[in-house]
C-alpha cells in the first residue's frame, strides 16, 4: 500500500475513533443515570414495602371490631395489599440485590443481578445443561469406578468432582434466586448437605496397604497357648501371622471405608435432574 492509502485509511480510522469516543460518552452518562435509577427505585420500593406492612397490621387489629360492610372492605384492601407485594417481587428481580451471606463469603459484594429478561433465562438454561450434563459424566464415572477399576486415586478424583459439582450448583442457584427465580429450599438445602458429605467421603481415610502391614501384628492376647506357639517376643499378646494377615487387612479395608460400592452410594444424591419452581 503506498503513502498516499495509509493517509487515507488513517483519516477514515481517526473519524471512527471519534464517533466511538462520543459512543462510549453517552454510554457511560446513559450508565450513571441507570446506577441513579437504580438507586432511587430501591429506596422507593422499600419504603413502599414498609407502609404497606404498617398498613397491614392496622388491618388486622381493625379486623377483628369491624361491621360486616367494614369487613368487606378490609378483605379488599388485604387482597390489594398481596397483589402489590407481588409485584414489587418482579420488580426487585431486576434492580440490585444484597447478596445472601453464602453469596456474600464466595463471591463478597459483587452484584449479581441480571438487568435483562433474556439474560436471566439464558444464565437459567446454562444452569440447566450444566446440571444434565455433569450428571452424565458424575454417573458415568461411579459406575467405572464401582466395578471397572480399583484404585484409590479414582475414587478421590470421584469424590473430588462431586464437592466441586455440588459447589458450584448452590453457587448458581443462588444466583438464580437472587434474579428472581422461585427455587424450592429443600432442593438447595440438599445441595449444601450433599457438599458436606462429599467433602467428608474426600477426606476419608485411606485403607492400609498390603505391603505396609508387618508380617506379625501384636493384637490383644488370645491365650497363653500363644505364647509358646510364636515366641518369647509375643508375651503381651498374640500375633497376626501371615496366614491371618489377609483377614485382618480385610477388617481394616472395611474399618477405613475402603469400598467399591461408595462411589455407587455417593451418586445417589444426584439422579433427580428436574429444578422445581
């Protein structure tokens, strides 16, 4: 490209750059007065909520030495009453909300809030699939390691994808409630226990190895016959001899919670799929 083009082009890019620097300017004007709408309906709406509540206390002290035609009349004011609480609901779904205390130690004072209908339902369906498809691979990966392998570093690569699976679906739902979403509490109550017990089943003890149990394990003593069976070196108990050590590194794989079946267990909490609203 000669001289000549690069001047031209130059010319055209600093017009652009001129037109996205009044762009961005009205952005971010178009920004403060959206903080500042914000703001002001926020401190409208609790107002609101708070009359309305006074409101309703009057109301029911009153309800109780009204005439009948004075009853009709607070049942009116009642019904009224509940319809705008639910609509100052919807409207809370798209203002700035503090976040819960769980929110609050994750993710601190970050706001949440989707501003557009079409951002909620799009971050709702990537919750969704996230949920459908992680509980492919969480079932997947319990059925190999129930009865396809037999290794300790499977199963705590198991147990380690459930703490972070069920980590991250209470974080998203409370996100989800935040915007508005009507999410049972016994549903995400089951998340925050199925997060405990997986956390637990991670940490557990590792069974004893084969190869680290000595060939004679003193145990309390069995008998005095014992004694003169095994050696002087047994006189305060008898000793596992490597004819018993199978059985006894069994009793000690079940003691530490060393079992193909866990992993199978420990999916049980996550077959249902299905979000109630």
């Amino acid at each position: 490209m000669a001289l000549n083009g690069c001047l031209t082009l130059w010319q055209e890019l600093d017009e652009e750059y001129k037109g996205l620097q009044e762009a961005h300017r009205q952005y971010k004007q178009k920004l403060q007065e959206v903080t500042e709408l914000q703001t002001s309906c926020s401190a409208s709406i609790r107002c609101q909520k708070q009359k309305l509540q006074e409101l309703w206390v009057h109301l029911r002290q009153y309800q109780t030495k009204a005439s009948a035609e004075e009853l009709a009349t607070v049942n009116t004011l009642q019904q009224s009453i509940k319809e705008r609480q639910a609509v100052f609901f919807d409207m809370d779904a798209f203002l700035p909300q503090k976040n819960s205390l769980y929110l609050g130690l994750v993710l601190g004072s970050i706001n949440v809030t989707l501003l557009s209908r079409q951002a909620k339902f799009a971050y709702k369906d990537e919750y969704e699939k996230f949920k459908l498809y992680l509980t492919i691979i969480l079932v997947v990966t319990s059925f190999a390691c129930s009865f396809l392998v037999s290794y300790r570093v499977t199963d705590e690569i198991f147990n380690f994808l459930l703490v972070w699976y069920y980590c991250t679906l209470t974080i998203r739902e409370s996100i989800l409630i935040t915007n508005g979403s009507r999410i049972k509490g016994w549903w995400v109550t089951h998340h925050y226990v199925s997060t405990f017990l997986s956390g637990v089943m991670l940490t557990w003890l590792c069974a004893i190895s084969s190869i680290l149990l000595p060939e004679r394990l003193p145990v309390p003593a069995e008998g005095s016959r014992r004694k003169a069976q095994y050696g002087s070196h047994c006189c305060s108990g008898s000793c596992i001899t490597p004819s018993r050590s199978s059985s006894w590194q069994g009793t000690l794989s079940a003691r530490s919670g060393r079992s193909s079946s866990w992993p199978l267990l420990s999916s049980c909490s996550f077959w249902g799929i299905s979000l109630q609203h």
